[in-house]
C-alpha cells in the first residue's frame, strides 16, 4: 500500500462474509490462516509514522480484516502525540468496536486510553507498561522481545565456538524504545546467565537506522578495539554493519553479524553471505492477531480463547523464528 493513499482514511470492508467460526485455543485461528466471521465489527487502526515493519504491520491488519469480514478504517500515520490523541478521540466518538493503535509514544498510553472511553484499544509494535493494559480491555499484541534477544546471543555463541569470553559491538534501536530496551537487555542477559565474559566494547543507539548504523561501526573501527560480533536491535542497523564491513574490506563470515525482523533484505543479505543471523518477527502474524482480539473483544467480550494470549489476558505473543541460511529463503 503506497504511504500517498494516506491522504484520507481509506475504508476497508469485507467483499463477502465468511461461515462463523470457533474462536479457540487449541483450533485454527485467523493467526495461522484460517478465519472467523467479523460480520458486523467495525476496527479503526491508528499507528505513528512507517517505518517497513510497521507497514507491514499495517497492511496485514487490513488483509486480515477483510479475510474476516471486518470493517478496517486505517488513519493517517500520526507524527505526534497530539495527532494521535486527535486521531483516538474521534474514533471513539464514531462508534468503533475497537481500536487497534501503534502508539507515538507508549507513555502515552493511559492518556489514549482515557480518551477512548469505553472502546477497547489493542496495542502493538510498541508496548505500553504493564500498568497500563487491562485484561479484555486493553490488551498488547507482539512478540515477546526478549526471546529475540535470547536468540541472537545463543547464535553468536554457537557460531564462535561457544568461546567464554568475547567482546560485543551492539546497536540499539531508539533510546527508551520498549523493543530496543528488551532486546538489549535479553542480551546482555543471556550472557551473563551462561557464565559468558562478554565485552560490550561498543554499545550505541542508531535508531533503528541502516546509515547511522554504518556510521556509528566506522566510528567504532576508530577505536581499534578487538571485536568477535556484532548484534543489532533490527536488520537495517545489521544491514548498515555489513555495508560499512564491505566498504572497508572486512569479511562477514569471520564476524557474525547479526538482526531482528527477518526483513526481505535482511533474509537476502543471510542468503548472500553478509548477515549470518536475524529473527523473524511476524508483522503478518501480529496484524492478524490484532484482528482476532478485536472481533472476540467485540462478540464475547473476552480474548481468552485467541491463539497465544496469556492467562492474564493482557498480552497476545506471537511467536518469534530463529532464522539464518537453512531458512532464510523460506520466510518472505
């Protein structure tokens, strides 16, 4: 979908209505392919500004609504807060059965929920605090970061010969940034669990950024410090290690290089030798998610037979997939 349609709201409803379906724990479910009857629901999407991954977020929420007989009114990505909170308070005044919304800023979320009165909000991408989601009310739908970080550091591991010491380049995503934060974090810990002396000899934001990525590890290059890998909170910042590596003549397959996202060119730079590593985060399977939360919130009022919700019936995971060479072709 081209970022210039957002000039109005684009209003996306079903061609046809599918034979009303069992929303069920242990059955197929719109989150791996099959579909349920969303006759009758009406879903506004608010998101902040795109980026790849929140678009397609974005777009899977609109197949997904259409698949299920969803009415899906997708809102011009807001570049502020106070877009956004303009954007939230006129859905909830039209009557939505739910808002599914990206939001700018996830501190914000306790605001948008009060502006939203009694209209229930799904959350994804960013993930407000834990204070903030109520069960059935306003729920989060992701992938639960910190097992992408676990990940990538077992990766590293195995691929340097389970050394038990080694010295880290990272770049995080946006300082403060839930996802940046957890997939730091999980990490760190990771190494620290498995008795690992990990260096962090370089430890910099590049928020989310191919060229500041490059810039930040030629930058770091500068400092003549010994490296062993290099981790990243997403492919475009691993994606901006490796064109910076090429540049200068370093070869990739001495360092692991490594993302977050499984992105077509993070999958294609794996295939092609640059990347060794990256997590596939189902921005497919967490629009559809979105859309089974919102038509069980709005037809039974609970989300606890939606595929990988927790018992608390705050959060919905969607699984996150390890992914190198073996499987890189496979996922876009």
């Amino acid at each position: 979908m081209k970022k210039n349609l957002f000039t109005k709201i684009i209003s996306i409803a079903a061609v046809c209505m599918l034979t009303l379906g069992a929303i069920t724990g242990c059955s197929k479910s719109s989150s791996d392919g099959a579909s349920v009857d969303g006759s009758g629901v009406k879903v506004f999407f608010s998101t902040l500004t795109l980026d790849d991954f929140k678009e397609l977020v974005m777009n899977s929420v609109a197949d997904a609504g259409k698949k299920n007989g969803v009415v899906v009114d997708l809102g011009e990505p807001c570049a502020t807060v106070d877009d956004q909170v303009a954007q939230i308070r006129d859905a909830a005044a039209k009557g939505y059965n739910a808002i599914i919304c990206n939001p700018v800023d996830a501190d914000t979320a306790l605001q948008l929920e009060v502006i939203a009165g009694d209209t229930p909000i799904i959350f994804t991408n960013t993930q407000p605090s834990e204070d903030h989601l109520k069960p059935n009310k306003y729920m989060y739908v992701g992938s639960y970061e910190m097992d992408a970080g676990n990940m990538q550091a077992e990766y590293v591991l195995k691929a340097l010969g389970n050394p038990k010491s080694l010295n880290v380049v990272l770049f995080s995503g946006q300082p403060g940034h839930p996802a940046a934060v957890s997939r730091t974090k999980s990490v760190k810990n990771y190494f620290k669990k498995n008795g690992i002396n990990a260096n962090f000899v370089f430890n910099d934001t590049a928020y989310w950024d191919t060229d500041k990525a490059a810039e930040g590890f030629k930058t770091f290059l500068k400092t003549n410090q010994p490296y062993d890998c290099v981790i990243c909170n997403n492919d475009s910042m691993a994606l901006g290690v490796v064109q910076a590596m090429n540049e200068l003549g370093i070869s990739t397959a001495d360092i692991p290089v490594v993302g977050i996202d499984a992105t077509v060119d993070g999958c294609q730079s794996i295939m092609d030798g640059g990347m060794q590593f990256t997590v596939y985060q189902s921005a497919k399977g967490q629009g559809e998610a979105c859309i089974e939360v919102a038509i069980a919130l709005a037809k039974t009022g609970t989300a606890k037979d939606v595929q990988y919700v927790t018992k608390d019936l705050r959060y919905v995971w969607v699984p996150f997939t390890p992914v190198d060479k073996s499987n890189a072709a496979s996922i876009n």
